[in-house]
C-alpha cells in the first residue's frame, strides 16, 4: 500500500495567506469564546465536590435536583454521567454560618441521606473533595507547567535551529492549544486536570511536528541550492507528508481506542488529545512553516559555511544516484 | 553494513529477559488471602504467631497456597492465600475465633486481603506487580492539613500551665499568665520577682527567649519561642499526628494503608480497599483533639444563650446545654495511654481511662484539690469544643481511673475509642478527598485496558498492511516497548492509576511514531533508487537525529508534568517520560536488530518488503 502518490511538489505556501486567514480566524473564535464563556474547570482547580451515584434503572434527574435543592446548596449540577443510570453531582464550596467550609464528608453524606430513602439501591461510587486552597495550587502549577513547557521548547529549537524557527514553532503549536482550550470553552465541555495534561502532552507532541518539517527544510536548503525559500518549504512538507499523516493517524488510532473504550473518566482526556492532533498537523504543516517564511528564513540562517561544491553537483542532478 | 556486532544481540536478549521476568507478576493477578496483625502495642506478630496460625488451618483442614511473614519495622504481619473466597472467609472466621481469646478485647486483627498469585522464586527476584491506585481497587484518599498556628498555639497552653505549677515550687508569686500568638508574658508585683522568675525559666524552658520588661509598677516578662523551637514544634505536630492516625487506622484493620507526611505541613492517607467509606471517613476524618478541664463548681452546665460566668469558657453538651469549663487544662489527649469500656462495681457502663506518669501526677494534684467537684472531657473539632462528659471527682487518683456516668455501653465503647485513638497535636483539616467504590475500581481497570488493546490492534493492524514485514518489525518493537514499560514500572513500584494506564497508551501511539519514520525514510531511499542494503542503513540513520528531535520535545512537556502535576498528573508524567526513553530503545535500537537479523545475513537481498514503493515516472 502507498498512500501517498505524489509527483510534484505540492505548492502549499502559494496558498499560505488563504490558510493563515483561516487559522486566524479560527484563533479569533477561540479567544473569543474562551473571553465570553470561559472554561468550564473541573472542581479541581476550583474547589468543590463531586459526587458520582449509581442507580439500579434510569435515574430520576429532576428528583434529585429538587432533593438536593431543598438541602439549600447552591449552584449544584446534576446530570448523567456515561449511562442514564450514573449520575454526577456537582456541589461548590459550601460555607456555613460562620463562614467556614463544609467538608465534603459531611456534605455527601447528607445528599445521600436525602437519595437513599426514595431508591433502594442508591450506590455512591466516587466522591472527590477539593479544598480552596488545593484548587488555586494546582491551578498555579498547571500555569507553570505551560510555561515550563513553552521556554523548554523555546530554548530547544532555538539551540537546534534558529530563532525564527524557534518563534514560528512555538506560536503555530501555542495557537493549537488556544484552540482546544477554545473548544472547551464553546462545548462548556469539563477541563480537568487529565485535560490539562492532554494539553500539555499535545504541545510537546506536535512541536516535534514542525521539528520534522523544519529538519527536511534545512537539509534541502543543503541539498538543493537553486530553489528558493517558498520552493524549499514546499518540497519539504510534500515530502514529509505521508509521514506526518500516518503518525498522527496511528496515535489518533490510539486516541481514538480511549474515546470509545475509556470510559468517561478518559473521555475528554482522549478528546484534548483528539482535537489537538488533528489541529497539530494542520499548523505543523501549514502555518508554522509559513510563518518561518514571512519572518525571512534564509539559507544563510541555517546553513553555516559548509560548502561543499561537489555536493551542490550531486544534490543538484535529479537523475544522481538512478540506475538504469 | 546491517549487521550488529554479537554485544549488541545479547544487549537486546538480556533487555528481553528482564523485562519478561519483571513484567511476569503482573500477569499472575490475585488470591483471596487473610490478613493477621497486631491489634495491640504489647502483641507482637512474630513467626511464633505463624507457627500457631499454621496449626489452626491444618487441624481444621483448611489448605492454603501460601503462608508469608512480613516484617515492616518492628511491626509484622502474617498473610496466608486461599484457593477462592469460600476458604477465605472459613479461615478468616476461624482465625479469629482461636487466635483472640477475649472477643471483646482481640489480640489481634484478622482481616481479607488480597495477595498476588506470583510464584515464590519471582519474590525472591524481587520481581513485584505494579501496586494499583485507588482509582483502580477503589478506597479512600486523603489529603490533611496541619494547622500550624493550631500547634503552636497547643503548645503555649501546655507550656503556661507547667509554668505556673514550676513558679509556685519555687513559691515565686505571679500576677497573671497570659498566653499569646508565640509568646507567654507573665506579670509581677516587683522586679526582682520577674528577675527570679527569669533565671527559673532560663533554665526550665530553653525553648522560649525570656526578656523582662519593666513597665511600671507591674514589670513583665515575655517569653517568646526560638525559631529553632517553633520549627522542632511543627515537625512534631505533624508526626505525632501521623501516629495518631496510624492508631485510628488501626481500628479500622485496613490493610496496607499509606500514611506519609507531605511537603512541611500536609499529610496523605490512603485506605484501600476500603468498602465502608463512611465508617473510614468518619474515623479518620475526625480532626478531633480533646482536653480535661476543671468544670465550674458551682454550675457546670447552663442553657445556650445564657451568658456565661466570666473568665470561663462554654462548650456545647448535647443538644440544649452548654458546660461551663475553667481555661487551664488539667491534660490533653495525648497524656491518655489507654481507654476501655467496661463496668463499675454497680454494673453501670463506664470508661477506664489510664495516663502517662506525667498526666498521672497532674492528675492526682488536680483531684485532690478538687474532690467533690465536677471535671469534663472536651473534643475539639475544627475548633469548635463540644462535651463529652461531665462527671464528679469521687476521690483521689492517679494514672489510672474510672469516668461513669455514660447511658449505654454503646455510648460507654464510643468514648473509649475516641479517648483511645488520641488526640492529635494539632488540628487537622481535610483539604483534598477522594473516595472510589470498588465496583468503579475494577470498572476503570477493564476500560482503561481495553482502550490500551483495541489501540494497539488497531494500530497492528494498520502497520503490518501498510508496511507488510517492516510494519511487523514495528508491531513487535512497539510490544517490546510495552513490555519494557510494565517491567521498569514494576521494578520502580510505580502505583499503577487510570492516567497512568492512559500515559501507557498514549505513549504506544506517540513511539510508533519512530518506526513510521524509520520506515517512511526507508521507503524514500528505495524510491530514490538505493540498493536495499543501503536504503536499510541509510534510513535508519537519518531518522535517528528527527527520532531524537521529537523526543526530546514529547520529553520537555512530560517533565514539566513531573515537575509541576501532582497526585493523578504524576502518575501520568512518569509513565509518559518512561515511555518516552523505552521507545527509543524498542523502536530504533531493537527493531534494528531484528531488521538486521532478518536481512543482515543474507548476501544479495532483491527487495524489501516494505510495502509497496511508487515511483514518480518523472523519476
């Protein structure tokens, strides 16, 4: 089998401008939603409890809403969870009288008071407590973390490559991740703390993306001495294309297999994972590479006085090497 | 050129027999086991205690595949496996009928556990199956906070009330003790009093930094705690804490519970296995501390919303009264060395409590002052006090006495467990909780699995028609990878959790990343026109320095992970950082060998079977 059945150079940056527009745009949306809706985090950046009950049948969502409405908690969230008989409650802070916070013992406890007598059978399966002070701490590191990862690659590819690329990388992989955390904020879909290290794992996974194309563009800027800039840029991600489609495709495979088997619990792990791989090939491919372009790349950037003429002869004949 | 010298074959093998031989108990899974330890500090479990047990099971015949003493410390623990849960249960009910003469008051705790099945000669090796998380076997987590200020403010108490009691043996006349953040000022009628007092204290309480401050007629001197001191007081809140927890897990008989100091202020706990969450929650999270004061002699209790006597403090006593205490207290928690329910001579239930020798002579000074006066036990939750019982001094006594006056010998049995589990040094609060039914547990483990097989058929699949024989090359490498994790995992004893099973996963479908590109060069170098051979050699060499590129990436986020996540995301950056530096192995270092194997040796190799090569025709 070959996918990929290529005979010329794809001219991918003649339509650089169209496909930035369109990643810029897309960009623009995230923010914006991300501005207007915000994320919806998990209780543990924000502190909270979760409760997650099972029932014997479907379970009887707006009974319990009102149940645990009358206990007088505020803001809570009641809803399914994987299947109609798994339901999630979701309780904030709650302060007492004096204004110190319930733990959560004391809360599940009485929700599961007011459930049990209306069903037999009510299980409580998980409950999960975090306190004010945990939240902020992992919100803090999660930022660290992000931060951390971005000088770490930063510094990497501009030891290994140059400036331009080490920008050009790092803003087309940090826009993936304005997009994913735009699609949370538009679906209002949970972050958590595995969302964040799916996030935080996509960043490192795609970078090494544009590392590959990055690579075959310094070497033709080696090889191929009479393409200019765009011609080089092009010739590289045509040629690195069939690779770039079956890795993501095998990870995604993998991805894919925690989507449909894994349960809830991975469910939105695998879905950061699912979004910023599609969208990690999209602007290795397309916009990391054009914006090394219009920063001004130029062989004299990346290759440093190691002329060899013979080489410019070899390089420079396509038929080198052909057997006949 | 596609040879490997023969180091690097056996380099390959040894690699495979270790990672076999350490990934193997995994693969055993569990038997039901019962559980014996002490259940008392003056039991010990010792082989003798195996020999007996021994004797048990084989006069009832009861066969078991297995008797292991284990030692941690001085405490041991004797863990006997069953062939299924029928024997298990047999045994655990017999074991505890012979074993604990007094039912009331067991020897020891004999509990279910479960014990892996791997054969002895791989314990031996050392070779241990990965621990599950919680979130894999279900139980409860976690995570305390110390309160600090709470600590130091307790030990301002203790050290007023040894103060007093020194200042009048050296019959130094005070005026007052009053007691601060860090700081204990006392005041005087005179200075030369507050200059003797000084010398006195100097001596007796190095701790604190003693500054007399002559301030008119009445000169104070002030007390305040050496940096050195606060800090020793702190390390100490929070091991005697520990301790108190591990009493307080030892009345639940969990097995294998995790207690452990993290960071400078917090504790973990964790209970697997747990099924009664409530009974666990209420146990351990009970950041209880108790004290014994003086009540007011002459009311001991008024109705809430009356105002209290003053220079008295008032704790709520059941639903409509308030007791009425004096502030100094007579001891804490932490001077009680053991309580019991039991009787008095007229049958009624009632609470045997022994002290320390210190809590003894305070103790027997407060009484005999008091005699005919009322004293209370109070328990301090979350800084609010509530009573637990208020009862009349009959006489004069030591380290050892009786408090009557309890409804029931249920209520009787609850306050000897609260007074036996201790009090803590400072107060507690529970600032992380994670509580996991065991069905879930098992649940998480099935589809956490299962996503990690489907994945990689899915990917075996797709490799091996794409890449026919290197595809194969690739699927066996990527195995290999997984083995290699599971064994490093195992020989670190990471914890296996779901985000860890997750990093697992991912880490297969990003290392096949490697052998694509290996095999994506190959394919160039054959299109290109190279013979086999050197497309072989060259397309491995190639891929190399971008295998290298991407990882070191993929490796920069995952330490960040390490360095910044914490419980689930560790978990999940270990494997993820591990399977990052297993892959770099299995994908270039092995399935070299095995490509070297197969084409190395033969001399003319016409084609490679990599799957179909396309040539442009303009080539």
């Amino acid at each position: 089998m070959e996918f990929f059945r290529i005979k010329k150079d794809i001219p991918f940056m003649r339509h650089a401008l169209a496909l930035n527009a369109v990643s810029l745009i897309t960009f623009f949306a995230a923010v914006f939603f991300l501005w207007q809706n915000g994320l919806h985090l998990s209780i543990e950046f924000t502190g909270g409890t979760v409760m997650e009950v099972s029932y014997p049948q479907t379970a009887p969502l707006d009974s319990i809403r009102s149940k645990v409405e009358k206990l007088g908690y505020a803001d809570t969230q009641i809803q399914n969870f994987g299947s109609s008989r798994d339901v999630m409650i979701r309780l904030p802070l709650q302060k007492d009288a004096e204004g110190k916070i319930i733990s959560s013992a004391d809360q599940s406890a009485a929700v599961m008071q007011v459930l049990e007598p209306a069903t037999s059978g009510v299980k409580l399966q998980r409950v999960e407590f975090v306190g004010p002070q945990v939240g902020r701490e992992l919100a803090i590191d999660g930022l660290m973390a992000l931060l951390f990862v971005i000088i770490g690659i930063v510094v990497y590819l501009s030891f290994r490559f140059e400036w331009k690329f080490a920008v050009a990388g790092i803003i087309a992989n940090l826009h993936d991740i304005v997009i994913i955390l735009g699609f949370f904020a538009f679906f209002q879909w949970e972050f958590s703390l595995s969302v964040l290290a799916a996030v935080l794992a996509v960043l490192g996974y795609s970078v090494n993306e544009s590392v590959v194309i990055f690579d075959r563009i310094r070497e033709n800027f080696r090889k191929y001495r009479k393409m200019n800039t765009r011609e080089i840029i092009d010739n590289a991600i045509t040629s690195t294309i069939s690779r770039t489609v079956i890795t993501h495709g095998s990870t995604e495979m993998m991805v894919l297999a925690m989507l449909i088997f894994g349960g809830p619990t991975l469910f939105y792990f695998a879905l950061a994972l699912t979004i910023g791989i599609l969208f990690g090939i999209y602007s290795s491919v397309f916009v990391a590479a054009a914006l090394a372009m219009w920063l001004g790349v130029t062989r004299e950037d990346l290759v440093k006085g190691d002329k060899k003429p013979d080489d410019v002869a070899r390089n420079d004949d396509p038929n080198f090497g052909a057997q006949v | 050129m596609n040879r490997y010298p023969l180091w690097k074959y056996i380099v390959i093998l040894f690699a495979l027999l270790i990672g076999g031989l350490y990934s193997l108990p995994n693969f055993f899974g569990e038997a039901p086991a019962v559980q014996v330890s002490s259940a008392k500090p003056t039991i010990k479990v010792d082989l003798a205690t195996q020999s007996r047990v021994e004797k048990i099971l084989t006069d009832d015949n009861i066969s078991n595949t297995g008797i292991f003493f284990e030692s941690t410390g001085s405490v041991g623990s004797i863990k006997i496996r069953f062939n299924n849960t029928d024997i298990q249960l047999r045994a655990r009910d017999l074991l505890q009928q012979k074993l604990n003469i007094d039912q009331n008051e067991p020897n020891f705790t004999v509990a279910l556990n479960l014990l892996s099945n791997t054969p002895s000669w791989l314990n031996a090796l050392n070779a241990l199956p990965m621990p599950l998380g919680l979130d894999l076997r279900g139980g409860v987590y976690f995570l305390l906070q110390v309160d600090m200020k709470g600590a130091v403010q307790k030990k301002v108490t203790s050290l007023a009330t040894d103060i007093r009691s020194q200042l009048r043996d050296k019959s130094i006349r005070q005026q007052g003790i009053e007691r601060g953040q860090d700081s204990i000022t006392l005041t005087f009628g005179s200075t030369e009093d507050a200059e003797k007092a000084r010398t006195v204290l100097m001596t007796s309480q190095p701790d604190l930094i003693w500054q007399v401050k002559p301030t008119g007629l009445s000169p104070k001197l002030v007390g305040e705690f050496k940096p050195t001191a606060l800090k020793e007081i702190q390390d100490n809140a929070v091991k005697q804490n520990i301790v108190t927890l591990n009493k307080r897990v030892n009345e639940l008989a969990v097995k294998e519970p995790v207690i452990q100091q993290q960071g400078a202020e917090r504790i973990v706990v964790q209970l697997p296995g747990v099924q009664d969450t409530a009974r666990a929650k209420d146990i351990i999270g009970r950041t209880a501390t108790l004290e014994s004061r003086l009540a007011d002699p002459i009311v001991s209790t008024i109705a809430i919303g009356e105002t209290p006597p003053p220079g008295m403090d008032v704790f709520r006593f059941g639903e409509t009264r308030q007791g009425v205490f004096k502030k100094s207290v007579i001891f804490s928690g932490d001077r009680i060395t053991d309580a019991s329910a039991g009787f008095d001579q007229n049958q009624r239930p009632a609470v045997n409590i022994s002290l320390d020798a210190a809590g003894g002579r305070v103790m027997q000074e407060v009484t005999r002052e008091n005699i005919g006066k009322p004293m209370g036990m109070i328990l301090f939750e979350k800084g609010k006090g509530e009573v637990l019982t208020i009862a009349t001094i009959q006489g004069e006594f030591g380290s050892k006495f009786q408090i009557t006056g309890q409804p029931t010998t249920e209520s009787a049995n609850d306050l000897a467990l609260l007074l036996r589990a201790g009090s803590l040094a400072a107060p507690m609060e529970i600032i992380e909780e994670r509580t996991i039914g065991p069905s879930l547990g098992a649940e998480n483990i099935e589809k956490g699995f299962k996503s990690l097989i489907m994945g990689f058929a899915a990917i075996s699949i797709f490799m091996i028609a794409y890449y026919l024989l290197f595809g194969t090359f690739s699927v066996v490498a990527l195995a290999v990878n997984l083995l290699l994790l599971i064994s490093v995992l195992s020989m670190l004893q990471a914890t296996l959790t779901l985000p860890g099973i997750a990093a697992m996963a991912l880490a297969l479908g990003m290392a096949i990343d490697s052998n694509v590109l290996i095999n994506e060069r190959i394919r160039e170098e054959l299109r290109n026109g190279a013979a086999p051979q050197t497309a072989i050699a060259v397309g491995f060499d190639k891929a190399w320095a971008t295998i290298l590129d991407s990882n070191v990436t993929t490796l920069i986020a995952g330490l960040a992970l390490l360095a910044f996540g914490s419980g689930p995301i560790k978990g999940f950056a270990v494997v993820h950082c591990l399977g990052i530096l297993t892959s770099m192995f299995s994908a270039v270092f092995f399935s070299r060998g095995l490509v070297n194997l197969w084409y190395g040796r033969g001399k003319k190799v016409q084609k490679l079977a990599i799957g179909q090569v396309w040539r442009s025709q303009e080539k």
